[in-house]
C-alpha cells in the first residue's frame, strides 16, 4: 500500500454512514499515520468509532485497488506525533516540507491532529481459477 501516493481513508458517521477522504500516507513499524487538520469531521467521527478502511486512490478518491479494514487511532504523545511527521516527510519530502511551511505561515500547523491506523490483514491473493498465488 506504501508505493501509492494517496490512500482512501473512510470513517464512519454515528449512522453508519462512510465518509471517504483522500489523504496522504506513510507506514512506519508496520502502522499508517496520517495527519489532517484537529477539528476535522475525520477526527470527530474516529472519536466516536476506531474502525476505518482504506484503499489506495488517486488525488481526487478514485479508488486504484481493495480495500482493507483497520482500527486507527488519534496520536496523543509528541513522540509518536514525531515519528508519524517524519514518516510523512521521508515519503513526501520537498512536497511535505513546502505544506509544512504553508501550514506553519497560516498557523495551521500547531492545530494538525495525527491518526496512527493499524491494518488488518490482507486476504491471502487468488487467481482467476481460486487457487492461491505463490
């Protein structure tokens, strides 16, 4: 999932509804982390419910591939908000550095809110026929 740029995070309204979101990703010691602003509707619906999907996608949320299930998590600690930042930056680089800057000059930064999302499994890959790939 970490060789795409985008990645279709869909939380859930208190209705059950799904609410996808393209996003940027990057994967650390086999987690995600995402950021986005903090009081996002993304960050309101994940502290009503952890369960998420997310399915890579294009800028604008055509999805590219499956989806998986995942339990995600809002970073509370400045340590894991740390590593969470600099997994983003190694993947996005001057990309990441330029929003930061932006995000620094309209104050934003110190407002974002930083998801850690543990994923689930992937289904082992069947061919056409149903037998396993190897």
């Amino acid at each position: 999932m970490d060789a795409h740029r985008y990645a279709s995070l869909a939380t859930r309204r208190r209705s059950g509804a799904e609410v996808a979101t393209p996003v940027w990703f990057a994967e650390r010691d086999g987690r995600l982390y995402v950021f986005t602003a903090g009081d996002s509707g993304k960050v309101k619906r994940l502290r009503h419910t952890p369960r998420v999907r997310l399915a890579p996608c294009d800028a604008r949320g055509a999805i590219r591939g499956a989806w998986r299930e995942g339990t995600a998590r809002l970073v509370g600690d400045g340590a894991a908000a740390a590593r969470a930042h600099a997994a983003l930056r190694a993947k996005y680089g001057w990309r990441m550095r330029v929003l930061d800057l932006f995000s620094s000059l309209t104050g934003r930064i110190g407002r974002r809110a930083w998801i850690e999302i543990d994923l689930a499994p992937a289904p082992p890959s069947t061919d056409p026929a149903g037998a396993p790939r190897r």
